[in-house]
C-alpha cells in the first residue's frame, strides 16, 4: 500500500468513521464486554461463568479477550469517549480496507472503485457497534486484499497472513471464517501456481497454527457450530431481509456480483474466495456485510469490462503524475483532518435511556431475577450485585437457560415449571412480555414500573 493509492481510501475511511462516531455508545453488548475486560486487567482470563446464575461455573470462551481489553483499555483511558474514539479508528481501517481492495484493482478509475465500494461500507455499517465483533470484519477487509493478492502468487502477502490471523484469533471468533478463506484460496493457489507450492504450503500450515496461538485453542473452533444452526429467534441471527434496508444492500451486492461473473472473467479463483463466503452471508443476517466486502474488488475489477461488452461509454485512463500524488497527499491530510474533527466532537456520554435505570436501585441481590436477553449487558455492568439470567454471550446458554428464558417471557406451556425449577423470585421484563401482562392479570406485585420496564415480585 503507498501513498499514491492509499490516499482516497484513506478519506473514505475517515468519512465513515466520521458517521460512526455521531453515535454515542450503546450497545447492551458492549457493557458485557466492558466487564469481562475489566475482569483480564484485573484477575486475568476467567474461564468459567461469574456473572450469570442460570449457568453458574458454566465453561466461557475466551475467543474475544484481547478486544474486551481493548474496549476496557480505551474505556479507561477516555471513558465513554475513548470506547468511540476506538470504534472510529477500527471503522477507518474497515472502510479504508474495503475502499483501497477496489481502488486497487483500478487505480486508474478511482470514481469508480469508490462507487463500487460504496454499498459494502453502507452495509458494513450495521456491524459499527463497540464490539470485538467490530474489528474481527476489520481484519476480513484487509484479509480480503490479502488473499486477492495471494492468489497472484505473492509472497509478501504470505508472509503477512498468519501475522494478521493471529490477531485476528484473539480478537473475535470469526476468524475461524478467515482460516477457511486461506486455506481454499491457499488450495486454489497451489493448482494453478506451481513454483509457489512450497510457500503456499507453509502459509497453510501456519494460518492454521495462528489460530490455535488463543488462550482457547482448539475450542475457538466450536464458534463454526453457528453457520449451521443459529438461534434464530434473535434478530441478528435472523435469516436475511430483503425488506430490510441491510437486507437490499445485501441483495444488490449479491445479484450484483451474479450479473457481472455472467459478463466478466473470474473463474476457479474468484469461486475459491466469494463462493464460501455467500455461503456464510446467507446463514443470518449478521453476516451479510461479509459478501459486500469480498465481493467489492471483484466488482471493481470486472465492472469496466461488462460496462465495455454492454457498449457503454468509458472514460480513458486517467495517467498517474505528479498533481497526482499531491492529490493523494491532499486526501491524506484531509482524511486526518475529518479524523480528528470526528473524534473531537463525539458524544462523551452513553446512551442508556433504553435501558431500566430507574430499576437498578431496586434489584434484589444475589440471584433469582429473571431479566430481558438485550438488558443482561447492562446488568452486568451496572448491577454486579445482582446475576443475570442471560444476556448476549449466548453460548452458555444454549445448554438450556435459552429455552428457559424463552418458556417463561413467552408463557409456554411449562413456564410454571420452569420457574418453579429455577426458582425465579423477580421479573424485570417488558410491560409487553407476555409474561408481565399475566402478571398483571394474576395480581403479583409491581415493585416498579417505568413505560419500557416492569420489575414484578413472583409470590
């Protein structure tokens, strides 16, 4: 990456980190998080569960640690702030990675490339919360320019890849997709490029060892379970929408890439790198931004050719000079300007208005209460004297505190059963939830209620 082709991708990057830090914090996940990074500054990595009592002692992954201590890290050096200001700098590097994989590809049409890049950053930007989730898609953008240039043959790049997946590793979980992305391209590669088999080979190999380098190791792999059978009561688990804005953009981006592999080249080497990844971005709406991103420089490298079989009118190259580079330079220096003009004006506060404040006060200690899924981050954060009963950690739920949860909130025909099981004592719930309007009717007490929370006491 030089100067001369980094500098629009640059701007690009800090335009949407620009956008993103408009937001204050708020994600329920990012309190959780929050915690669990406190607790590896403090104590280091816990390995069982602490902050529930539906699964007490239950076995957590460790697959995020080094981005909940990032996330703890920038939360205590600028507060609430800080969380933003990192959330900008990780969207600058999605956005920059995304942008510069087209403008490579053409860097003779950078208008172009940046219009090609477009609908991946807008997708993308439903992934811009303060979580590790956050910089795990920042490492599959810069993966993807990675991978494009592997598949030529070079070796720079191979050397670089395991480096990056390491990282990766201990940021977030979705590396395991960025192991499988290697390893087909790696394949791939090895067929059709024999003078690079034995480097290829090696890469493989230690693609493979960087991702065991966690305080995980082998478990991290278990995250792979999701692509085939997600929750998909949850949202963002959910299958993709086209009746959603992110779900058009997905679907542009889709049929988008189908319209232009009719027309253009692209072959066993293209398949290698986008087939697996429609795959994953057809599972649940979370991974839709992944198939925007990967197919972006595709898109910018065979764009010109359809446009030219379709007999539309191209504007020649456009020659690299000297005014050239000082355009790069000014994009740069623009590009920090719109940074720092960002992270200067960002919101200092969270936004928790969406959240039962008023309720924290009047939380029992100790456990019994049963809480909302989206409101157990908050808890954990702001109420550590009173377990949740889950929250977005989900994996040590899946065991059965999910289906629980989901009997009682939802009335299901054992949810007598299932609190009398657990021995839930107090309800802090939706005035909605099907569970507080029985509550209502049955007469149990109200300990508190606000328009978008009811704290119920179960006689």
């Amino acid at each position: 990456m030089t100067a001369r082709s980094f500098g629009v991708p640059l701007l690009i990057g800090a335009a949407a980190a620009f956008i993103a830090t408009r937001a204050p914090a708020s994600d329920s996940d990012l309190f959780w998080h929050l915690a669990v990074g406190r607790d590896i500054a403090a104590t280091g990595l816990a390995r069982v569960d602490h902050f529930s009592w539906s699964v007490p002692g239950h076995t957590v992954l460790t697959d995020q640690w080094l981005g909940e201590l990032a996330l703890y890290v920038a939360y205590t050096l600028g507060g609430w702030l800080g969380v933003v200001v990192l959330r900008g700098i990780a969207v600058t590097t999605l956005a920059a990675a995304i942008a510069y994989a087209a403008v490579r590809e053409v860097p003779q049409r950078p208008l172009l490339a940046t219009l090609v890049a477009i609908p991946a950053i807008a997708l993308s930007s439903y992934l811009w919360t303060d979580r590790p989730e956050l910089f795990g898609v920042a490492c599959f953008a810069i993966l993807i320019v990675l991978l494009r240039t592997v598949s030529a043959g070079d070796l720079r790049a191979m050397a670089v890849l395991p480096a990056l997946l390491v990282i990766w590793a201990n940021l977030h979980g979705s590396a395991m997709l960025g192991l499988a992305l290697v390893l087909v391209v790696c394949a791939e590669t090895f067929r059709r490029i024999p003078a690079r088999r034995r480097a290829l080979g090696v890469t493989a190999l230690l693609a493979v060892v960087a991702t065991l380098a966690t305080p995980a190791g082998l478990a991290s792999w278990r995250t792979g379970g999701l692509f085939f059978a997600p929750p998909r009561f949850i949202q963002e688990w959910s299958v993709p929408d086209v009746a959603t804005v992110p779900g058009m953009l997905f679907a542009v981006s889709f049929f988008g890439t189908i319209f232009v592999a009719i027309y253009a080249r692209g072959g066993l080497r293209e398949a290698a790198l986008l087939v697996p990844v429609a795959f994953v971005s057809l599972v649940a709406a979370r991974f839709t931004p992944l198939f925007a991103i990967a197919a972006t420089p595709y898109l910018a490298a065979n764009l010109p050719v359809v446009i030219a079989q379709l007999r539309a009118s191209l504007r020649p190259p456009i020659s690299r000079s000297r005014r050239s580079s000082a355009l790069e330079m000014a994009a740069s220096l623009l590009a920090l300007a719109v940074l720092l003009a960002g992270f200067f004006t960002a919101p200092r506060a969270p936004a928790i208005d969406a959240f039962p404040i008023g309720a924290l006060p009047l939380l029992p200690a100790g456990p019994g209460l049963l809480n909302r899924y989206d409101w157990g981050g908050f808890l954990i954060w702001y109420a550590p004297a009173t377990p949740v009963f889950v929250d977005g950690r989900l994996s040590p739920y899946l065991d059965g505190a999910l289906d629980d949860y989901r009997a009682v909130i939802g009335l299901h025909a054992d949810w007598r059963e299932v609190m009398t099981r657990r021995g839930i004592r107090t309800l802090l719930v939706a005035p909605t939830d099907a569970i507080a309007v029985h509550a209502h009717d049955l007469g149990w007490r109200t300990i508190a209620t606000a328009p978008n929370w009811v704290l119920v006491a179960v006689p």
